[in-house]
C-alpha cells in the first residue's frame, strides 16, 4: 500500500521544514511569536496538509488538500521575503530557500493537474 510517506513532494517538504527550522533558529528572539511562529506553521502544514489529503477516500479531496498545502507555500514565500527586506538571516540562506519553496509549489501544481487530469 502506498502512501504520503510515498509521494516525493511530501520528502521535499519534509526537508523543507528542516531548511526553515534551521533558519528559523537564528531570528532575533522577540521575532519567537512573531515571524518564526508564522513560517513554522507555514512550513509544517504544507507537509501535514499532503499527508491528510492522501488518506482522504476521494482524488477530489486530495486535491483539495494539495491546495491548502500550496496555499501555505505562497503564504511562507510572503514570510521569506519580509524576513530578507529586515535582514533577519543571512541573504544566501534566504534565496535559497526562496528557490526550494518555488520548487516545492511547482511540484505540488504538477501534482495537482496530474491528479485533476486523471480525475475526470
């Protein structure tokens, strides 16, 4: 049986909340329930979101959930460049992350029109 653990999209998510703990860490400490609160969460419910979506019985509801998980994506691309415009991390740091949230959002709307495709 597969699945979300499965799905490529889901491991570079996982990896993903890594890269933005990893950042995360180095923000200011009054920045501890503000920013870094924000793109934890951000980051975290875009893997969580897959995984629920997967263990839906329904394509559509899958695909619902990849929504909400690409959602969450454009929503820390927000929180990435407010965090490069105050200089909360090292620039290099920033952009790349910037660069795997964008491929991360790509893969969810490959995964998305894949699954819509099928679905009708």
């Amino acid at each position: 049986m597969r699945t979300h653990k499965d799905l490529d999209v889901w491991k570079k998510a996982i990896d993903f909340s890594e890269t933005i703990y990893s950042i995360t860490k180095m923000y200011p400490r009054e920045e501890i329930y503000g920013l870094v609160s924000q793109m934890r969460r951000a980051v975290v419910s875009i893997s969580a979101n897959i995984s629920e979506g997967a263990s839906r019985n329904s394509t559509k509801e899958f695909i619902r959930f990849l929504y909400i998980s690409r959602a969450s994506a454009s929503e820390l691309d927000t929180l990435l460049e407010i965090s490069s415009r105050t200089n909360m991390a090292k620039p290099d740091e920033l952009t790349n992350a910037k660069e795997e949230n964008v491929i991360l959002m790509k893969m969810l709307s490959a995964l998305i029109n894949s699954l819509s495709a099928n679905h009708k």
